[in-house]
C-alpha cells in the first residue's frame, strides 16, 4: 500500500496498466509517493485553491496533491495510456479531480478552472521551458495564476533563478524576476525517476508579482532582451543595434556601457533601456 491514500503504490499502477515511460513524451514517472507529497506541499496551501497539473502519468504528484487537500485539481494528459489509472484516483476523489486527454500547449484550462490557481507539475522534459515562458508572458498581468511548483532539469532551473554575470543567464533568467519570485526549492538525482533521465531535476516554485518587479513595456523588454542574448558574445551596442539605430546613445543615457554584454547586464538596466526607448522612437 502507499503512505498517502488508500490507492495502489505506483509500482503496481504502472505494471497493471503497462504504463513505460515513453521517451517521445517526455515521460520520467517519479515512484516515491513520499516524495510526490513532499513536492505537492512545496506547491504551499492548497486547500483553498484549484491546481492545474500537466503530465501527470500514473498520478503520484496528483494523489499528493489531493492528499494535501488540494480543492480540486485538473490534470491534462497527452498520454491516452494513462487514462485508466487516473480514472481510478478519480474515483477515489469524487468531485475534486478531473483528467483532460489532450495537449497542454492546445487545451484551455481556465474553462475549468475557478480561482485562485495554482500550478504544480512535474512537466514533461520536451514542453516544460515552452510552457513557462506562456506561463509567464500572458497579455495581461497578474496572470492567472498564483504560483508555479514545476519539475525542470537542473540546467533549466538554474537558468530560471540565474544572477547577471553567470553562464546560465540569459532571456529565461529575466523573464521569470521580472514578474516573479523564482526560487530551487528541491534537487532530485536521476535515480529518483523511472527511467532514470541522464540528467539531474530541480523543482522551483515561482510566485507571481502583483506587478513587475520595474516598470517596462513588455513587447519592447522582450525584443531587447531577445536581441542581447541572440548572440551572447557581442557587445551591446551591436548586438541591439537592430533594436534602435541610436542605441549607443540609449545605452549611455540609462548607464550601461555599449561595451558591456548582455550576460553583464541586470534586470533593472534592461527595464530601464525599454524604457528609454519606448520614450525615444526612432
């Protein structure tokens, strides 16, 4: 039996229903139900929220939420295999638990959502940084959510919480502080995972501002932010000259030297860059 629920242990879920992982979906299934619980409860309070979770597999983060006493928590799944077994967990929770078969880059989930929402998953390695940066970048702000607890590769989390004048820094770094509080809350090593993936995972969890950290246009803030990183080892005033054709000039006038590279360059700087010229059109 499982330490959660009164549900199989997820050994016995995957085996009865002949549920390998598939690696054209991306599929890594954590068996330790202990530590889907662990994961849930990083996802803070979820008693009074609904939870979106994509990729749930057999379920073991799903049981772990609605075992922390999630409100309710859509699940969407691309994979139809696992369809059954996550019929049974809602069997279980009457009510508080609905499967949507179909992908996550195409389905809506605010038609079945009520707020205030929270996002927790275990994403599929193939869609995860997609699905953040949608996440992150919706038309208006706040977005619809009030926090993502999400399982990335170690390389992709370190990009989320990276500080200026690293390696990992780059476009994911400034996106994910710009609108929200981005934190490593765990590390798992591959043997954690069935099949063990090549690599190590980290799940952070991000809190969503009530606005953005500095004042920016986003279209501008992204189209700068895009054109430093593009190439890394450029210095800015040729790297963004596709920006502005006056960008020296912008660089200077908000104290960044043209001869800096993006990597060197913190969020602030970038905001206020957008900013100056969103003030100056060419």
């Amino acid at each position: 039996m499982s330490t959660i629920d009164n549900l199989p242990a997820l050994r016995d879920v995957i085996a009865k229903h002949e549920l390998a992982a598939k690696k054209s979906l991306g599929q890594n299934f954590l068996l330790d139900l202990n530590l889907t619980a662990r994961i849930a409860r990083l996802a803070g309070d979820v008693s009074a929220a609904d939870v979106l979770e994509i990729g749930p597999g057999p379920g073991g983060l799903t049981r772990g939420l609605l075992a922390e006493g999630a409100r309710r928590v859509l699940a969407i799944e691309k994979d139809p295999r696992c369809m059954a077994a996550l019929a049974e967990i809602s069997d279980a929770y009457p009510d508080r638990f609905q499967v949507i078969n179909g992908d996550a880059l195409e389905v809506d989930p605010l038609a079945y959502l009520t707020p205030p929402i929270k996002v927790a998953a275990n994403l599929p390695y193939n869609v995860g940084t997609e699905l953040l940066v949608r996440w992150l970048t919706p038309p208006a702000w706040p977005p619809f959510w009030q926090s993502l607890t999400l399982m990335f590769q170690r390389e992709v989390a370190q990009r989320i919480v990276a500080q200026p004048g690293s390696k990992a820094y780059g476009r994911l770094a400034l996106l994910a502080q710009w609108r929200s509080d981005p934190r490593i809350v765990l590390e798992l090593p591959p043997e954690a995972f069935s099949p063990p993936p090549k690599v190590n995972s980290a799940v952070v969890h991000l809190t969503a501002l009530p606005a953005p950290r500095f004042p920016a246009d986003p279209a501008i803030l992204n189209k700068v932010v895009a054109a430093a990183f593009n190439q890394r080892r450029k210095m800015l005033r040729s790297a963004l000259k596709s920006v502005s054709p006056d960008i020296e000039a912008h660089l200077t006038a908000v104290g960044i030297k043209p001869t800096e590279r993006g990597e060197q360059i913190g969020l602030e700087a970038y905001c206020a860059l957008a900013r100056r010229i969103a003030d100056n059109p060419a």
